[in-house]
C-alpha cells in the first residue's frame, strides 16, 4: 500500500492510555498533531472518547485517517484486548489497514543511547522487559520476577519508580519513557502488508473458563 499519511496511534498495554494522531511526510518525517498520555484504569471507558478529542485537536476527521498502528504489548490481558480490538474496529470500519508493534519497542527504539532496558509492570511481582542495542531489540520481550532479568548494566534504564529498587540492574541513566506515539508509528512497518494482530500476553490470563 502507499505510505500512510495520516495514522492514529493507540496503546493499552500500561497503566496509561496512549492515544495519538500524526502526519507523516513524503520523507517518512513525523509530525505528531495531538497526542494524549493518561494513567487510568478506565481505557475502556475513555478509549473512544479521547480518540475523537485527538482527531479534533489534530484537525483531521476518520475519514483522513490512512492507517492505524496498536501496541500488542506485552501487557495484561484486558488492557491488551482493549485497544486491539478498538484498533480492529477502526481499520475494519475506515477500510484502512492496522499494524501491530511491541509496546517496548515505542521506547527502546527511539532511545538514542547505545544500549537501554525497558521494564513495565507484568503486577504478580512480575516485570515485562525487552533489552535493546543501538535501536535494535536484542533480547525479550519476557516477563519474570525483577531480580530475574538477565541484563546486567545499560547506558538507560526505562521503569516505573515503584520497580527501580527491584531490579539489579546498573545503569548510567534512570527515567521512565512510557510508549508514545512517534515510537509507535516508528515501531511499524508501513512497507511490508499488514500482518493479523497477535497479543502478547506472555503468560495465562487470571480468568481461567470452567472445564
């Protein structure tokens, strides 16, 4: 398809909504024209609505929209399932294709630092973490305990403040860069067709059906 010039840019896998609309150019420069980062645990709630108040603050309509990009975590299941599926009704509706990215990969990379290590909250005293060198994903994404992650040092360190004593990690920078919306339209790729949405759940979910 040809590159898309306007795509939504939605992620549910964290305890923020991520919603964002940006121009991409003939050039593959991005402009983002609105974007919104909330801590909530209402995504479903309030997906759709700040959805259509991104589209207004960007000036553009649905019908502007080119492609839609969703992270796929990993991330718990109900987040995931949230913006997926909202991310699959919108391309299915506009006639538009939908691509998936790793969530961590809106962060590790767009770091411009030799080495960073991603970390989000998996809850169960549990990490999600994904490793990245020099804008290339080397190991994960992968969940365990935090004094479980096999990455020992890295130039910048991305968590949650709550989970930084937990992990036995050095590292020269510590910051939290939740996923936005240049790293998830950065994370795409427009030129290969569009693949069917895959979450990453990286273990069971909590509700299990009755046999």
């Amino acid at each position: 398809m040809p590159d898309p010039k306007f795509v939504l840019a939605i992620d549910t896998a964290t305890a923020e909504l991520v919603v964002g609309v940006a121009k991409r150019g003939k050039d593959g420069a991005l402009t983002v024209l609105a974007e919104s980062a909330q801590a909530t645990r209402a995504h479903n709630e309030l997906l759709v609505p700040t959805v259509e108040a991104m589209l207004r603050k960007a000036g553009v309509t649905y019908a502007d929209l080119d492609a839609v990009v969703v992270g796929c975590g990993p991330g718990p299941f109900t987040g995931l399932r949230v913006g997926m599926a909202s991310a699959s009704a919108f391309a299915q509706a506009l006639k538009i294709p939908v691509y998936g990215v790793v969530t961590h990969d809106a962060t590790g990379l767009t770091v411009e630092a030799p080495s960073c290590l991603v970390v989000t909250d998996a809850r169960r005293r549990e990490v999600y973490w994904a490793h990245y060198e020099r804008g290339t994903r080397v190991a994960g994404p992968d969940v365990c305990a935090p004094s479980a992650v096999t990455v020992e040092s890295v130039d910048v360190l991305s968590c949650p403040l709550h989970l930084r004593d937990q992990l036995q990690v050095a590292a020269g920078e510590v910051t939290y860069l939740g996923p936005r919306t240049a790293g998830l339209i950065a994370a795409a790729d427009f030129t290969a067709p569009p693949a069917p949405l895959v979450p990453l759940y990286l273990r069971r979910p909590d509700a299990v059906p009755p046999k």
